[in-house]
C-alpha cells in the first residue's frame, strides 16, 4: 500500500499526460487497496485539462467480444472498456469448447479479442471460423492489461 501511495504521489507531477485509460487501473488499485476514488481526482481533474492523448472514439452500439480462460482478468476488462467507451456492448467468454455461444459472438462482434495465452485450442479454431473479418484481435498476453492493450492498439 505504501508503494502505491508513493505511486499516486509520483503521478500528480505527470497527470497531465495520463488519459482516462491509464486513470482506469489507477481507480481499480484504489479500490482494491481501500482508497477513496476522491484520492485519485486530483488525477483525473488534471488529466482532463491536459487533454493528454487524443480523445478516444465512440464506439456506442458496438460488440467487442473478448475471449479468456482467465475470468477474472475477461471481468476487469469489461468493467474498463465499459467506463472507457460508455454505450459499447462488452461480453467475455471462457468456452473451454466451441459452443453456439462463442460462436455467435464472434459472428455478432465488431472487435473480437482473442487472449491466446489463456485459451484452448478448440476455442481458437471455434473464433477464427465463425470471424467474418478473418482474424481476431491478439492479447499479447493473458491479463487485463493486454486485453486493454489489445483494444486500444486496434482503434481506428
């Protein structure tokens, strides 16, 4: 906890780099340490007047479909890209097999992120034939982290 504390601290001299992307793992740690959100919004009040980063595109009405076998990392992801792109339709699915289910997302997903690292092999060859648009995205590794990573590098 102290680590982070010295984290926060650290952060308010570049916070008007830091986008609300990188704000959201900020908020997640926060809460996990039992930090009140209000600790961090000095953070996000100047990280909205430096503006960093371009802003980032509306993507309400969209699916992003995002396949993990780590469930708790697929959770924190839709919970991010929810805050990050409010309107977007975010499902995750842990099918160890191909299902109807995993199929239909992948035919029904505007983004479909694949987390290769954490998957099966049935799974994979489910995603890639039901994708309309060839190949998925690929999470470099398993977390959240990439999954998010994944998404934001895949923006138009």
């Amino acid at each position: 906890m102290r680590f982070f504390v010295q984290v926060l601290g650290q952060a308010q001299g570049f916070s008007h780099r830091l986008g609300q992307q990188d704000l959201l793992p900020i908020e997640f740690l926060a809460k996990d340490y039992g930090i009140e959100a209000e600790a961090i919004d000095v953070l996000r009040r100047s990280s909205e007047i430096g503006a960093a980063g371009s802003p980032l595109p509306d993507l309400a009405g969209k699916t992003l479909g995002i396949y993990t076998l780590s469930e708790s990392a697929g959770s924190r992801a839709k919970d991010a890209l929810q805050r990050m792109f409010p309107g977007c339709k975010v499902e995750v699915n842990s099918d160890l097999v191909c299902t109807t289910r995993l199929a239909n997302l992948a035919k029904a997903a505007d983004m479909f992120v694949f987390a290769w690292k954490s998957s099966s092999h049935q799974a994979f060859y489910c995603v890639k034939d039901a994708l309309a648009k060839g190949e998925p995205i690929w999470a470099l590794g398993k977390g959240t982290a990439s999954i998010l990573r994944a998404v934001l590098d895949n923006l138009d």
